[in-house]
C-alpha cells in the first residue's frame, strides 16, 4: 500500500461517512464526527478489501483506474459502515440513559418523602 492508497481510502471513506450520516439522520455523528469515523473506516475498509482481494485491489502500486476505483470504493463503503456502527452504539448508550431517567423518575414520583 501507498500513501496515494491511503489518501484515495481517506477522502473516500470521509465521504462515504457523511453520505451514511445524511442517510440515517437520527444515527449521524454530525459533520465532524461523521468524517473522522469515515477516514478511520476508510483506511481500515481499504486495507482489509486489499488484502482479501491480494493484488488485484493493490493494482502494483500504480495510479491505474482499476486501483483508484477499488480505492475508492473500498474507502467509501469502509467508512460508512465504520459510521454506521458507532452511530447504532453511540444512540444505544443514549437510550438506555433515557430509559433509566425514565424509571428513575417513576420510581421517585411515587415514593413519599418519608420513604426516602
């Protein structure tokens, strides 16, 4: 792999993260967080599709099309799904918080003061 690689799978993978954030609103990281997330998947997304698929996906090094676009594509999808998924966990952790207010709040609603 090299740095034109790296690059390719990074700006791709920024894309690709911003793209699954506009697609799942309520899952989206903000514009920031969707990036980082996405040059993180991207990286990973395209080293990982570089290995499974060997040489074919590293294209020799060269700057040819057939390794941009695997790049490309590798990085953008990497990063979506890197977005993707830290986006379900991060709104888990919000709606078991929100979940335990909830019972919280029932629970002392109904309890008088001198059961405390």
């Amino acid at each position: 792999m090299d740095i034109t690689s790296l690059i390719v799978e990074a700006v791709s993978g920024a894309v690709g993260g911003n793209v699954a954030g506009a697609a799942m609103k309520e899952k989206s990281l903000g514009a920031v967080g969707n990036s980082i997330a996405g040059i993180v998947g991207g990286g990973v997304g395209g080293t990982i599709l570089q290995i499974i698929m060997g040489g074919a996906a590293a294209g020799g090094g060269g700057m040819d099309m057939q390794s941009i676009l695997t790049n490309f594509g590798g990085g953008g999808v990497g990063g979506a799904i890197l977005m993707a998924i830290i986006g379900i966990i991060k709104n888990h952790g919000k709606e078991v918080a929100r979940r335990d207010r909830c019972r919280l709040r029932r629970k002392f609603s109904q309890t008088s003061p001198s059961e405390l």
